[in-house]
C-alpha cells in the first residue's frame, strides 16, 4: 500500500507541477489525538478497552503546486514524531492455565511517526478562506515491555483528512494561514508474539485528530 501511495503521489505531482505557481512553507499544528484501544488476551479472550486523549505541538514541512483556477494541490510531511499515548500497570495473571503467561509490571506506549498528507486546497471566492481535504498515511510504531514477554509490531495506517482555513497574502509572495483540520484515520489491529502455546494477544486500536494549524509560506 505504501508503494502504491508514493506512485500516486508522483504522478499527481509530475501532472500539476510543470506550469504551476509553487509554495513552500513550515507549519505548526496543535494537535489532539484521541485514541481506543481494545485488547484482548490471548488464552482467555478476556477483552480490555482504553481510551486515552493527547495533546502535542507538531512541526511540518509543506509543498504546493497552483493552478490557474486557484486550486491547490500539496503535500504536508512531518520529520518526527507524535506520541499516541504511554502506560504502566501492574498486573496479576488470570490465565492460570496458560504457564507463559507471568504477572508483573508491564509498560506500553505508542508514537504516530513517518506521517505524510496529500491534499486538495480550494479558495471560497473573497476573503481569502479556503477548504481542505486529503490522504494521510503514517506508521504506528509500538514500544512495550511486557512481563509476558509479548512484543507487537509497526502497523501502516490510512487516514482521511478534512478542514478549512483563512489565507493572508503579502505582495512579496509571504502568506500566513490559520486553519482547522480534523483526521479520521482507519482502525489497526496489532498481532503480538506468538508465545510457546502458539496463542498471541492482538490489540485493536482506532485514531483521531483534530488539529489547529499555523503556517508560513513563500510563493515563487
């Protein structure tokens, strides 16, 4: 899937980048991410649920490409990292019929890195407000130390991305947005080790973020 998103991206920006008007720009958005988390334990089935809510600064890079009518065609790449969420419990082992499974401190935590929007950028005739929709892809990568000794995996995820803004020009080619956005991104499921039973626990997670975003650009 990552593949074919880059060749997507490739193409839309060799289509549009020939004779259009360019921009650059850096971005900083404040973000809130919301996330539910369901795991369910592997011999038992037993299901846990959580939800937890982060709020983070997060820095971008963005490109654009104009086309006459005025419809803009960008690509926003974060260079880091967001944090999804950590935690830390104590845990007493109620699968006593499973001997792997050990009770003890287990330490958990989630970070949304490697994340790139494609979007569409339309003007709203006066006033210079605009609208927003586009494609986020990103990496979850998960980080944890288990007393069952489970380790979980990165997982790719999807995410559709709408919002709107207002958009002020200077004669120089200087702009400076305002603008909100909210990001429904797909639900992931994480398949952890396999342990010596052959049974593994899998975690179901879902993420959203909505986000105020300032930005600073030149036009060339």
């Amino acid at each position: 899937m990552k593949k074919i998103f880059i060749a997507f991206l490739a193409v839309i920006f060799t289509s549009v980048a020939a004779n259009a008007e360019k921009r650059i720009g850096l971005s900083g958005a404040y973000t809130m991410f919301s996330s539910d988390g369901t795991e369910t334990v592997k011999s038992s089935a037993q299901k846990n649920s959580k939800t937890h809510d982060d709020e983070v600064i997060v820095p971008s890079i963005f490109v654009e490409f104009v086309n006459d009518s005025g419809v803009c065609f960008g690509l926003d790449f974060i260079p880091g990292s967001a944090e999804l969420g950590s935690a830390t419990n104590s845990r007493t082992d109620t699968d006593t019929d499973d001997a792997s499974d050990t009770a003890g401190n287990n330490k958990v935590g989630a970070e949304l890195t490697s994340h790139t929007t494609l979007y569409v950028l339309a003007p709203i005739r006066g006033g210079g407000a605009y609208l927003k929709a586009g494609l986020a892809m990103a990496t979850i990568e998960t980080t944890e130390t288990l007393a069952t000794g489970t380790t979980y995996g990165n997982e790719d995820v999807h995410g559709i991305m709408i919002g709107a803004g207002v958009s002020r020009e200077r004669g120089n080619g200087a702009f400076f947005r305002t603008e909100v956005t909210y990001t429904d991104y797909e639900e992931v499921t994480f398949n952890g080790s396999l342990d010596t039973d052959s049974v593994r626990n899998k975690i179901d997670g879902d993420v959203d973020a909505l986000a105020i975003r300032f930005s600073i650009g030149k036009s060339f």
